[in-house]
C-alpha cells in the first residue's frame, strides 16, 4: 500500500445510481465534505473529465480551537511567503458511472504547487444499498512546506476526516429518501 494513502467506507442504503449522481455532482460536494466552502466550476458546461473547480477551503469543522487559531494566524503568512493561491484547484479525473469518481487537487503557489492530493469514491452495490469508500493520497511536492507535515498520524487524521465525512454523507443521503 503506499505510504501516503488513507480510505474508509461505508454502507449507504440507497441504490447506486442515485449515490453515483448525486456524488458526480461535484459542487455537491460542499454538502457532506468538512472542508471545501465552496465549488465553482472554471468552465460552462456539464461536469467531465477534465473538469475544473475552484475550491473554497475553510478550517476543519472539527478541528481544536487552538489549531484553528494557529492555523488561521499561520496561513496567511504561508501565503504570503510562498505565494499561495487562496483556492485549490480540483481536476475531475474519472467518471464511470456508476461506480467510480476521482479527481486531483492542488494548491497552486508562485513556485509550483505547494500540496497536492489525489482522490477517489468507489461504489459498490450490496443487499443493504450501497458501500461507498474514499480513499485519498497526499502528494505534497518535496520541496513544500507541507512535505514536512506528512507523517503516519497525518495521514490517519485524514482518514479519520474521511470517515466522518462519509457519516455524514450517509446521514444525508437516508435521511432524503423517498
């Protein structure tokens, strides 16, 4: 497995080609993911590969108060050193419906990307409904600021984030059926 690759899963009871739309539309995302604020397509038109968004990133719903404030007295300053885009940009990569969606995003810097990562929702029909799993690879560039931040308990507090975005996708999902 590699080193920098976290997922978790879920069952969903609903049927998959709902899960599948409702998850292809990428500005949904805002919905049930912690972190993005907001997803503005790039370009007009229905969503494909190669669609791009930019994302809208706000602090972790349920990160500690006191990295919440180091993390808001810190980033500006990153972005001003580094040159750091406020927003990342997302890549769609993959849409075969029905049972995989990926994309990229990255965080564009005066120098080149300062963090990039790698994701995928896979789908997969049961007798209960459908088992969704994301998985995620962190793939900041060396030479990142960010690089020195990956390590296994980084990596697990993504997972752990995964996973409760995936609660809360379930919880949303169930709780609008017909």
């Amino acid at each position: 497995m590699e080193p920098n690759l976290f997922q978790t899963s879920i069952n969903i009871n609903a049927p998959i080609a709902d899960l599948y739309a409702y998850l292809a539309d990428f500005p949904r995302h805002i919905e049930w993911n912690h972190q993005p604020t907001a997803l503005t397509p790039l370009q007009a038109g229905p969503i494909v590969v190669g669609s791009q968004f930019s994302t809208a990133e706000g602090v972790p719903r349920d990160m500690p108060a006191i990295q919440k404030l180091l993390f808001g007295l810190i980033m500006p300053i990153f972005r001003l050193i580094y040159g750091m885009e406020h927003n990342s940009i997302a890549t769609i990569t993959a849409l075969n419906a029905p049972t995989d969606i990926a994309w990229e995003a990255r965080l564009p810097a005066r120098k080149g990307d300062v963090m990039r990562m790698t994701w995928r929702l896979t789908l997969e029909e049961n007798a209960d409904g459908t088992v969704v799993t994301q998985s995620g690879v962190v793939a900041p560039p060396a030479n990142s600021p960010f690089a020195r931040m990956v390590n296994a308990q980084f990596i697990e507090d993504r997972r752990v984030e995964v996973a409760g975005n995936l609660a809360l996708l379930k919880t949303l999902v169930e709780a609008n059926k017909h």
